[in-house]
C-alpha cells in the first residue's frame, strides 16, 4: 500500500536483514544479467495430469504485492524464495520498475512487468511471473493500465483461463479513481472468451464476515469489519458473479491476514483471490514461506480443472434434449 512508509514485516522480515551483496555475481565474479538462462530452474511447477488429454489439472496460481523489485537485487531474491515452492504464475503488485516488456530471468522463468512511464510516472506498476514449465500455456498477456494486467492461458482444445491481476488504489484515493480501476477490471473480464476467470491482488478493501444473503460471494472465514472499499470489491465481485476464494477456506486465525501496518500493531486482510467457479478452487491459503521483506503476505490458490468432464457434461446435455425432442416428436403422432 502507497499510504505508509514501509519497512518489511518484523514477523517474517528475515529476507530484508539478510547480506545479498553476492547474489548478483555468478562463480566468475561478473555480473549477473536477468536474460542469463540457467540450465536449472528454480521453483517447482506441477501440472498435474495433462491439459492435452484432458485429465484433471491442477494449477498454483499466487498473488504477491512485493513493495518494490525496482533493484535486480529484490527479484533475486524473490526467485530465491521460490525454490521447493509449487507456483504456476505469480500476480504482483507494486513492483515500482519503469516500462512496459516480457524478460527472461536466469532459471528460465518470464518476468512480465507494466510499471512508471513518461505519462504516469507515480505508477506502483504489476506483472507477472511465469514458470519456466508453464510458459507454453500462456496464450496472452494484455494490460489495461498501470493497475490492471491480463494472462490467458489455454487449456485442453478451446477452454481458456484469464487471470487478471490488480492493484487498487489505496483509501489516499477517491472513490472517482476506484470506480475507474474497477471498470479497467470490468473491461478485463468482458474481453475474456474463456470458461474461467480468475482476478486477483491487493485490493486494498476489507470484506470483514460474510452477512445474510452474501453467501454466493463470501464464505464462513472473513475476518475484520468492512469498509467502504470493502462494499465496492463486494457490489463488483456480485455483478460480475465471483467468489471471494479467502473466505471459503478454515485455516489457522494467524493465517488469514495479508498486510501489516510498520509498527506491526494492525493487521488486515486486503490481498483476495475471486474465481468465477468455486468448485475449481481447492485451496487458498497465505504462504509465509515467501517473503522479500515486504509488508503484504503472499495468497496461493490451488486450482484443479477436469476440462474431459466438462466437455462431456456439455456433450451428454446435448444428447438428453436431442432425446426430449424425439419424444415430443413420438407424442405428437400419437394424437394425430
């Protein structure tokens, strides 16, 4: 969030005490440079089955607002945090680097980024990353403002995923500017031609506890008091007819808060994961094992897609009216 002087959370801020000065150095001694392509990935990505047969398939998407990868020296750290870690692709927020591109990191992995221009230098900026291993899948990557950036990946034969990640404006702002990032979102959705959708980020809202008829969006497991911002992210996740993922899920009360306030004395839960179908989401949990020493906590969904069951299913409804019809048809001659 914009609205504070960040300084890393002092329950999991071991990453910002720690010495890097030789991350950025390879055995020689030279420097390191982000298109430098390890034969050894980092991280580990496991899709399960295979989206080419249409076996079930599961697929660990993040979002992580990192404060800031405006030094070489925080992305590698970032990658460094993700070895052992199962992640597909990684929303994130506030990167604060300049421009618009597609990179390659060494380990393979592609480090999208939309961030400050000559037009909007104030930009907090978003982007991706995407696993080495999962890279074939991705389809397209659009942005729609320094806010807003879309991935589409293609599952089995014509079923796509967009996954839209987002950074809100913060309380600083007024409700003129939140309503013009949510139709930025809107925009992002209405492009997607796909069977799934997923918008994800810190939203910089509190949902607080789910309330009488709200049930089709929360779950059991809000936690705080709402706010007006909260109410927005609430009347847009209904019109567009997303579930709040976070809330769906019973973890340990320590383990669903997403943003620390400097003086570690508040915390809140502004860091959502909405998914157009909540029987796709298996998991969503805060990960604790990332951290760069940023104020916010990573939020992971496990997503498991049987793209084969939903083909038939669609096939096998086709067949049954095909049957009705026939029926009808019987009847009819019968009174004749």
């Amino acid at each position: 969030m914009d609205k504070y002087d960040k300084r890393g959370r002092k329950a999991h801020g071991r990453n910002g005490q720690r010495n890097c000065s030789n991350r950025s150095r390879d055995r020689s001694g030279a420097q390191a440079s982000d298109e430098t392509v390890q034969s050894k990935p980092k991280g580990s990505c496991e899709v399960e089955g295979s989206m080419e047969t249409g076996k079930l398939t599961t697929i660990y998407l993040c979002t992580y607002n990192v404060r800031t990868l405006k030094d070489e020296e925080k992305l590698e750290n970032l990658m460094e945090d993700l070895e052992g870690f199962k992640w597909n692709v990684i929303g994130l927020a506030e990167t604060r680097r300049e421009g618009e591109g597609l990179t390659q990191l060494k380990g393979g992995a592609w480090f999208f980024n939309h961030g400050k221009t000559e037009d909007n230098v104030n930009a907090r900026g978003v982007g991706f990353l995407i696993h080495p291993n999962f890279k074939d899948y991705i389809k397209e990557i659009k942005s729609y403002s320094n806010r807003v950036v879309a991935l589409n990946i293609q599952l089995a034969r014509k079923d796509q995923m967009c996954v839209i990640q987002v950074y809100a404006p913060t309380t600083d702002y007024e409700d003129v500017e939140v309503e013009e990032f949510y139709e930025d979102i809107d925009k992002a959705v209405k492009d997607n031609k796909g069977k799934y959708t997923i918008v994800m980020g810190d939203l910089n809202a509190k949902v607080g506890e789910c309330k009488n008829g709200e049930e089709s969006i929360l779950g059991k497991f809000g936690v705080g008091e709402r706010n007006r911002r909260g109410e927005m992210l609430l009347e847009f996740a209904a019109e567009q007819k997303l579930i709040i993922a976070n809330t769906f899920f019973k973890k340990d009360k320590r383990r669903y808060w997403t943003w620390e306030s400097p003086n570690g004395v508040t915390r809140n839960q502004i860091d959502f994961i909405l998914c157009s179908q909540k029987g796709i989401v298996n998991n969503c949990e805060v990960i604790t094992k990332v951290d760069i020493a940023s104020d916010h906590r990573m939020v992971r969904a496990t997503i498991c897609i049987n793209t084969k069951l939903a083909r038939l299913k669609f096939i096998n409804n086709k067949k049954k009216k095909r049957i009705d019809i026939l029926k009808l048809k019987e009847r009819k001659e019968e009174f004749n």
